[in-house]
C-alpha cells in the first residue's frame, strides 16, 4: 500500500458547503440529469429520489421474501417490506493509499483534495470500510444494514423528509430509504459498489474520503466518525474534476 503523507492546508468553506449541499440535493430531490460518464451516473445518478416514491412509500425494486443480513437497522428500526437481492452484486474494496496529490486538478479548485489534514493509513482503511460496505448492502437492497453506516445527521434529515409523506410519516430508515433509492439492475448496481480508495481529509469532526469509482472516475464522500464507527453523510458522492 502506498505511504500515507501529511499536508495541512486550510480548506474553502464556501466550496465545501456547496459541494454538501449539492450532494444531498442529488441524493434526495435532485433532478434526473444524463452524463456521459457511466460511473458518474451509477454513483452519483442513482441515489436521486422520485417524488412518486416520496408520495407512495413504495420500492418498485424490492421483492418479496424474507430479509436477509438484518445486523442493524437505522432510524426508528423498522424494517423493510421488501428483501435483499439474492445475488451479491458486490466489487472488492481496493485501499491504493498514496493521499490526495494524485486527486489534484491543475487549475481547479482543490478544496476538497487540501481539505485540513491526511489522515493516517488505518483511518483511511476504517473508513473506506465502512464506505464500500453502504454501498453494497444499498445494491443488495439490504436496507437495516445500509441504514446503520449512515450518520445521525443523515438518518434525522431521511426521516425529515419522510414527514411530508403520510405513508411514511413516523417511519425509519429502513423504511424511507428504499422509497427514496432508484432501482437499478444488477450490472449498475455493481458499478455503484466500485471503491478504489486513496484519501481521506479530516479537519475537526468533517472528513471527505476520496476514492476512485468506475471507469476511474474520482468521488469525494463526506464521512464522520462517531461512537460506534465510521459513518456516511449523505447518500450519493460528489465527483471531482
């Protein structure tokens, strides 16, 4: 694995802001927009909500049976009427290390990549764990599990939402979050689950794990360590380039 060096940099916080804001704007109410990167498209296109799941309270993707992997579930903890996929979609977690120098762009801005400090190999390992395993229980339809690798900040804004629906109204994690996933076939959820990473910034309790999605596209996620773990802020990562 790569070394891990150390770069203290003051980040933009107008550019950090925009860059949460806009991720969770795609992730739940954003609009459908076509890219002409597929990778791009998997991971940041395939957490955009539908309004007629927010009214309906309804997953056109689950299918009947019994839930599978049920470890924790987030929210309220009710679980999902639906099951898990029965055919792991998952890619292997890749860790090249080698900080967030080979994720510069010349003559963009950097805020992300020089965002406070490196943190040190372990780290970066915790966390993308705990990255790779969200993205493959949402592509397995594993909601319990999916749900207990988001951040408490992401769980209260899921149920916020649920609110303006009745059929979700009081409901939990495991409940809304398959409302507000798109179904995508097995081939693109896989391509969802492609996780390549290479650095993780932290500053305070704020961290932005950088990794290498499908096609070599490069993704910054917001994370947060909490009492029990590495967690994800938001649902869809933001590309950087």
């Amino acid at each position: 694995m790569s070394a891990v060096t150390r770069v203290g940099t003051r980040p933009s916080a107008a550019f950090v802001a925009a860059i949460l804001t806009a991720a969770l704007l795609a992730a739940c109410g954003g609009s459908d927009s076509t890219t002409s990167s597929t990778s791009t498209s998997a991971q940041s296109g395939s957490q955009d909500s539908s309004s007629g799941a927010a009214e309906g309270g309804s997953n056109g993707s689950q299918s009947g049976g019994s839930q599978s992997n049920q470890e924790k579930s987030g929210g309220s903890g009710e679980n999902s009427s639906g099951s898990s996929r029965s055919t792991a979609v998952a890619t292997p977690l890749k860790i090249s290390g080698g900080g967030s120098e080979q994720f510069r762009n010349k003559g963009g801005d950097n805020s992300i990549q020089e965002f406070g400090d490196e943190s040190d190999e372990s780290e970066l390992e915790e966390a993308a764990e705990a990255l790779h395993s969200f993205y493959t229980a949402r592509a397995e339809e594993d909601w319990p599990r999916a749900c207990s690798y988001l951040a408490k900040s992401m769980l209260q804004q899921l149920e916020q939402l649920g609110d303006h629906s009745p059929q979700l109204k009081g409901k939990g994690c495991t409940v809304i979050l398959p409302a507000f996933t798109r179904p995508l076939p097995p081939s693109v959820a896989r391509e969802t689950t492609v996780v390549d990473a290479g650095s993780l910034r932290t500053e305070g309790e704020q961290s932005f794990l950088i990794y290498y999605g499908e096609g070599k596209v490069a993704f910054a996620m917001p994370m947060k360590q909490e009492d029990d773990g590495w967690k994800v802020t938001l649902l869809s990562a933001s590309p950087l380039g």
